[in-house]
C-alpha cells in the first residue's frame, strides 16, 4: 500500500468539483475514486469523522523514484536558499526526465 502525502500526491475534493487532479510532485494525472466516505486529515480521523469526498492519488507514489522526487520538492519548500533550491531542481527535472513522459506544459510548478 502507498504511504501518501497529502496535498502532494494525494487530493481530497468535494464530490465531482474537479474533473481531473495531476500529481504536484510528478505531475501524472491522478487515479481517482469518487463519493469515498473518508477522514481528509488528522482531526477528521480522531473524531471519527467521515465525510463524501472524492480521492485523486498518483499511480506512482510507491515508486522509489517518486518517494526521492517528493523528498527533493519537500526540500525545495523548505530551503530559504535559491541556489540550493534550484540545484534541488536540476536533480528533480533528472529524476522525472527518467520516469514521466516530457510534458513541459504540465510540468510541476517546483520545477520553475
């Protein structure tokens, strides 16, 4: 089972909001399952709270390629400095260059 992050390879929704969901990591569109009856977040899941949402995830987030991606753009996010973000970068657009097919129109957003 993929460990997913949400809000990265992982999308709630309302029920039939959004047509379609591309991975913010890899940019692949996501699979998706409609009218899921799910907690969306950590205090949802607590209180046992349940609600219809439909679930958008990427195929590819058990890779070992897309765990190292979704690390690199964590990364990006978190480094105040820009020459080590766009270095992050450069190794990102490497890795996604190897595993997705080039489709620089929807590339993610981390890759500038």
């Amino acid at each position: 089972m993929a460990m997913h992050h949400k809000g990265y390879d992982i999308i709630y929704a309302d029920p039939d909001t959004l047509d379609e969901v591309r991975c913010r990591v890899c940019g692949t569109f996501c699979d998706v399952k409609r009218g899921v009856p799910t907690s969306a977040g950590f205090s949802e899941s607590l209180a046992g709270s349940k609600r219809l949402r439909d679930v958008f995830t990427c195929p590819h987030a058990a890779t070992e390629w897309h765990v190292l991606a979704l690390k690199l753009v964590q990364e990006i996010e978190r480094t105040p400095s820009k020459r080590l973000a766009e270095l992050m970068r450069l190794d990102l657009r490497d890795l996604l260059s190897e595993h997705v097919p080039d489709d620089a129109s929807h590339a993610p957003e981390w890759l500038g």
